[in-house]
C-alpha cells in the first residue's frame, strides 16, 4: 500500500482539508501496515531483526543488543578502516578519489618543477647545479655591457653599489687667461659641440684706387673708406646689354647693412654719351627687401643711359644692385663704394 497522507487544508479550519474520520483512518491503515510488517499479525513480540551473526570486526553487546564494530586500522598487509585524509575524497556511496595534483611550471615568482636544461644537472638527491664555466663575463666598454675593477676615487658597498668619491667638478668661468665654460650670446651659435661666430664682413675687396689704400674699422663700428672710394673691380662691366638687367655692385654673401656708390657709364656706339650719379642701397630686415635711392644723377645725352633696380638673395644675405640700359646701345659702367655699413 502506498503511504496515505491526511490533507490539512491550506490554512487553519479554512475547511479544505480532510475530516477527522478521513484522517484517523489514514493514520490506521499507515499503522497496519507497519504492525504487519514487524510480524504482529502472526502473534510474535515486534521485531525488525530476528538474529545477528557476528562476523570479523563486529561485536554484540549480550545486555543492550547493540552492535559494535571494532574493525582493524588498515595497512600495507591488513584489510582495515581508514580515515580520509588530505588530497582524498569519499563520496556517499563510499568511492574514495584521489586530487590529482598538477606541477606548475616554476618562474620568477612561482614554485613549480623544471626541466634539466643545457650545462645544468641533477644528482640522485634531487640537487640541481650548474656547470661553473659556462659564463664569461666580459670587459665593461662604452658599448659592452661587463665587469669592471673598482679604481681610484670610486668605491663599491656590499650591495654592489658603485660611488664616486671625487667631489662635484665646478666648472670655472672662461676669462682670457682661464681655461673655463663660456655661455652661447648673440651672433654665436653652437652645433654637436662646434661655436661658431656670426662674422659680419664686407668681403675681400680686389683693388682700390690710387693713393691711399687703408680701409679702418671706426671705434664706432663703421668702416672708413679713403677719401677717392673704393673702386670695384669686379664690378667694372666693359659691356651691359640693352634692355638687360645686370649686376653693377654685390655684397657676394656677405653681411651689409647699407651702401653708398658712385656710379659712371659711357656709351661709344653710335655717339658718345655719359652719366654719372650716386646710388643708396640698405636693406629691410624684417621683409627682407632692398631699398635703392638715385639721386644727383646727370647725363650728357638727352635721356639718361640707365635705371637702376635691386634684390636681395636671403639664403646667402647677398643684395645686388643692377643698372639697365635704356637705350639700343650697350654702355660700360663703373662703380665705386663710397660708405658702407656692415655691423650694428
């Protein structure tokens, strides 16, 4: 028979459950069931077990009937109990697992096993060495890194530390007689250890007129020319081609901040004609553009022989002065520096 349960409602008398009748004779028939089964309906005392046989490792007591096991502890050589230990699980049907345990591979910072590599080796122990001549350490250089011997003014503790013991070098200020360190000012510059000046130069000049033949530098920074100028030969052109602009005076790369020239052409082709005037040159730095000036310009002729224009080159600082004729004739010009300004 299946076990008959008595319903009893939802909640207190709310009369969903089953009556007393209903319920007592669940509760009998669930009780008959069990009397019958521990042999009441034959007559016999109730009893779930009749007879025990105590075998190896089990015990009866004769007063109380209770059973006893007094099982040997196992061994290699005898069946026994045990208790499950660390690394052994025993689940509820009484199998007994061993956790595998798994050896990490060892690092810097884990524990784990190894493997016996090149010039290392291991002994029955279990202790691992390594071949002592398997490294040479070699000479520290500039580019090697290595070992290097502790010398004068140098000093190593025991945790390997390398200090100096020479105290800080003061580096002495340069003066004419002290060899020292110096500060980059202006119109110098320094490169991958290189100074170099801004030197500011009017060049070498070819010839000069007759007489005196000295060019001085002013105290006040202004070059002092003789009274007759300076002729420049290199810029004496003996033909100038009509209606083409050329070169009659050029700082040729060097530094010059203003110019003063006295300038003569002549023309021989077709009836002589001349003309002579004075030309004013300095230079915008800001834009890098040329300003020219003519003034005190005459001629013999009925128009003059030529005009002037200039440029100015920024990658070599040079500015050129040009003259170009007017007319269909070529012309010789001559151009003497009278002043000029190099410097601040």
């Amino acid at each position: 028979m299946a076990k008959k349960v008595i319903n009893v409602g939802t909640t207190a008398n709310d009369d969903t459950g089953d009556s007393l009748r209903v319920a007592g004779v669940k509760i009998n028939d669930n009780f008959t069931e069990l009397y019958n089964i521990l042999g009441g309906e034959s007559g016999a005392p109730l009893s779930i077990v009749s007879k025990i046989l105590a075998g190896d490792g089990i015990a009866i007591s004769a007063e109380t009937g209770n059973v006893l096991v007094t099982n040997k502890i196992a061994t290699s050589t005898v069946l026994g109990g045990i208790k499950a230990g660390t690394g052994i699980n025993i689940d509820e049907t009484g199998i007994a697992s061993v956790n595998v345990y798994e050896l990490p591979k060892a690092s810097q910072t884990i524990l784990g096993g190894i493997k016996v590599g090149d010039r290392l080796s291991i002994d029955a122990n279990g202790v691992l060495s390594a071949d002592p001549g398997a490294y040479s350490l070699p000479k520290a250089t500039d580019t090697v890194l290595g070992g290097i011997k502790v010398g004068a003014g140098l000093s190593i503790n025991a945790s390997g530390v390398l200090s100096s013991d020479i105290s800080p070098y003061a580096l002495p200020v340069a003066t004419a007689s002290v060899l020292g360190g110096i500060k980059v000012g202006a119109r110098l510059t320094i490169t991958d250890g290189v100074l170099s000046a801004n030197v500011q130069e009017i060049g070498e000049t070819p010839s000069l007129t007759a007489g005196i033949k000295v060019v001085t530098l002013g105290t006040d920074g202004r070059l002092q020319l003789p009274s007759s100028g300076v002729f420049i030969s290199d810029n004496f052109v003996d033909t100038v081609a009509s209606g083409v602009a050329t070169t009659i005076y050029s700082t040729n790369g060097n530094y010059v901040r203003a110019v003063k020239l006295f300038v003569f052409a002549e023309k021989f082709i077709n009836g002589y004609e001349s003309q002579a005037c004075e030309i004013i040159g300095t230079i915008d730095q800001n834009l890098n553009i040329i300003y020219t000036s003519v003034y005190g310009v005459v001629y013999t002729g009925a128009n003059p022989l030529f005009t002037i224009s200039s440029d100015y080159i920024l990658a070599t600082q040079t500015f050129n002065i040009k003259a170009t004729p007017t007319g269909a004739d070529n012309i010789a010009i001559r151009t003497q520096v009278t002043e000029i300004y190099g410097t601040d």
